[in-house]
C-alpha cells in the first residue's frame, strides 16, 4: 500500500498521500503548520515516540510512517489519521 507522509519542515512543504487496498482511491493532503511543534506534541501524547521516530527526512516519508506505524504498533492507516488529528489542533 503506497504511502508517504509530509508537512512542513523549515521552509518545505511535505505531502502525504496513501492508497487504500480496498478501493485503490488515492487521498492526499499536506500537513499544515510547523512539523517540529506537531511533532513535540505528537511525542507528548504518545510518550513512547522518540526524536529518532519522528525525525523526517526528505524523500523518506514512508520510513516516518513506518517508524511511527512501528513504535504505536497501528496501521498505516491509524499512523495517518493521528497526524491529520494534529494538524487541526493549534499548534
């Protein structure tokens, strides 16, 4: 299942896009905000994350997803919807 994830990073916008086994469909949206104060509240919440797990690296979104996927031991899926949750919080 293709995925890869993104947000903005500095000044470079990251873009994820994911398609679903059962219909194929492909979704993308773009993370909005600051992907470092998303990603300390992401680390907040799941305390369990690590810098290591949520360090993005261009071109390597999926290894975040997988990183992430891994560590809260959620599908891809789940990985992708906890992000966009923190997209629409306030950062």
């Amino acid at each position: 299942m293709p995925v890869s994830i993104g947000g903005l990073c500095g000044n470079n916008l990251i873009q994820i896009t994911m398609e679903t086994k059962e219909s194929k469909a492909t979704e993308t949206f773009k993370i909005t905000g600051n992907w470092g104060a998303q990603s300390k509240q992401l680390k907040d919440k799941y305390g369990q994350l690590t810098d290591a797990d949520l360090k993005f690296e261009a071109g390597k979104e999926n290894d975040l997803l997988q990183r992430v996927q891994t560590r809260l031991n959620k599908k891809r899926e789940e990985v992708i919807n906890i992000i966009k949750k923190f997209q629409t919080e306030k950062v």
